[in-house]
C-alpha cells in the first residue's frame, strides 16, 4: 500500500517535470526546443504531442504515472525530482515573503 507521504513525493516530482515541459525552457534550453520541435510554437493545428505539452493538467497527469512507476523501480530519480520542487517552492516562498 502507498503512503500518504509517497503521494505526495510523487506529486511534488510530477509537478515539477511537468512544469518543466510546459512552461520552462530548461537547462540549455532543452525544453524549449522539445516544444519547438514537437510544434507547438507553430501557428495552425498542433498534434497531439503538442496538445499535450500545452497543457499543464494533461502533462501533469502523464508525468504523474510516469513518476508512479518510476517510484517502483529507481524511487530515487522520482527524489530529485521531488526535491527540486521542494527548493523551488522554498525559493519563491522566501523571494514572495520578503526575506
């Protein structure tokens, strides 16, 4: 049986890479062109890997059970993940609470 804490490990690394692919360009810009090359950045109709990346509730839901199995089998990349979100909600909390 799943943790309540193992949701949330796996919620918070879900969040973070789906925030990644839809609204970041990423280390080297990686993300970025990821958008660009999938064409999103294309004016007109979009496929359907496109749509995905445009939308954070889709990604997130994929990246959620992508993260869900990846927790089974090396639980520690589903970690950085999740501690990376941890640092940037830690980061926009003291930059929004002034210290």
């Amino acid at each position: 049986m799943t943790s309540v804490g193992e949701v949330i490990i796996i919620g918070l690394a879900a969040w973070r890479l789906a925030s990644l692919l839809v609204f970041e360009d990423g280390p080297f810009a990686v993300f970025a062109r990821l958008r660009q090359r999938v064409g999103l950045d294309d004016e007109g109709e979009i496929g359907r890997v496109a749509e995905l990346l445009s939308c954070i509730w889709c990604t997130g839901f994929w990246m959620a059970v992508i993260m869900a199995g990846l927790w089974v089998v090396v639980p520690w990349v589903v970690m950085v993940f999740a501690a990376a979100a941890v640092v940037l909600a830690a980061e926009r909390g003291i930059r929004v609470g002034g210290a």
